[in-house]
C-alpha cells in the first residue's frame, strides 16, 4: 500500500469532488476516505531534456573539431554524435512551447469563431503559440516581434525532424567541414541548437517576470521556475 505523496518542485496537489468523504458506519463510528490528485507540470522537463541533450551536442562538436580526419566512418561517426542530441535540443524546445500554448489557451480569450477561422486559414502551429502568448501577456510590438521570430524558427525545426520529408534537396556546406551534407547536418548542430535553446528559457524567464493577470497562469510559471532549480536547469537568484 502506497505510503503518502512524492512531492516534487512544481507539483500541483489537490482534491477533487467526491475524493474526501466522512460517513458514521454501523458502529456509529466515525469514518473517512481521502484520495489526493496530482498534476505534475511537464514544460520543465522538456527544458531539461534540451539542455541535457545540449551538453552532449557540445561535446559532440567539440570532439568533431579535434577528430575530423579523412576517414568517412570518422566523418560519419562524428557528425551523428552532433546531430543526434541537437536535433533532440530543437524538438525538446519546440514540444516545451506547445505544452506552454496549452497552458495557456484556456486563459486567452480565444472564441471557437477564432479557433474555426485558424483551421479554415490553416494557422500555423507557431502563429497560433504566439498569439495565445501575446493574449495573456499582453506584449508589446517590439517584443512580441522577437518572439513571433524565436517561435517560428523553433517550431520550424521541430516540425521537420518530427515529420522528415525524404524529398531531394540540395546537398549544403558547412565552415568547418570540408565535404557537402545532407542538409539536415547544416540544421541540427550545436550552435542551432543552442541558440534555440537559449531562445526558448529566454522567452520563459521573459513571462516569468513580467508576469500577467491570471493568478492561475503566474502560479503555474512560478511551480515551472520552481521544477527547473530542483532539476539544476536554472539556478536561483538572490
């Protein structure tokens, strides 16, 4: 029999109707039946992967600067190694924003004339995640700009490693290797991905900070800050 809650940074505890009952039995003995519900956040684990999966795309990089020789199971070897955890960083960041456009829509005023026209205009995934953010926010032009930017290329990215097309493109190149690629290794490198990771805890420190004015919403963030000092993402600031 399960002993009690693990209480995580973050963690959100309640009850919910019918969970918490007091009766009288037979006896005349007073009984009761508790059951707790929880709802655990998982925008800071996403974070956390991505940056997890950052440090080994740095790595990674570095060992393809020392490494790279003439041998292509080499070359082969060491490109992976960096594709695999950016690639990883860029999709982590993209699913980090969508789960935040979920936390947020319900707090957005959105109509469902609004959401019928974004599907009649086939809105993109980043439009849609910007506008929700730029409703509850309420941001002004200059930096709601630089998140529509942020946004778009984050999900951009993420789309095309979720959903590879296997259409031909040009193959490109790159300042630090000396053969053509397929594009997807000029995508997925390390400094792509840590500018998208950067981009993506600069836009949620941005929110934290700035706040809004649904106390729902600035707890939730604040439970989110929270969950990234106890996972070592963030470090708290005196």
């Amino acid at each position: 029999m399960a002993n009690g809650v693990l209480l995580f940074e973050g963690l959100t505890v309640g009850i919910l109707p019918n969970d918490f009952i007091i009766s009288i039995n037979e006896a005349g003995q007073t009984e009761s039946k508790l059951i707790l519900s929880t709802a655990y956040n998982v925008i800071p684990i996403w974070i956390k992967i991505a940056s997890d999966n950052l440090s080994h795309a740095k790595t990674a990089s570095i060992n393809l600067a020392e490494m790279w020789s003439d041998n292509s199971d080499t070359q082969k070897s060491l490109l992976i190694s960096e594709l695999t955890p950016s690639m990883q960083v860029i999709i982590a960041c993209g699913i980090a924003l969508d789960a935040l456009y979920d936390m947020l829509r319900p707090y957005s005023k959105l109509s469902e004339t609004d959401i019928i026209k974004w599907k009649n205009n086939k809105t993109g995934r980043a439009k849609q995640i910007t506008e929700v953010i730029r409703r509850v926010y309420k941001l002004n032009v200059g930096i709601l700009n630089d998140f529509k930017t942020s946004i778009s290329q984050i999900i951009k990215f993420r789309d095309m490693g979720v959903h590879p097309s296997l259409e031909l493109k040009n193959a490109c190149s790159r300042s630090d290797i000396s053969v053509l690629l397929d594009w997807k290794f000029c995508a997925y490198t390390y400094d792509n991905a840590k500018r998208c990771f950067e981009s993506t805890l600069h836009m949620m420190i941005y929110l934290h900070e700035k706040g809004c004015n649904e106390t729902i919403v600035t707890d939730s963030m604040n439970n989110i800050f929270a969950a990234l000092q106890e996972l070592k993402v963030v470090k708290r600031t005196m």
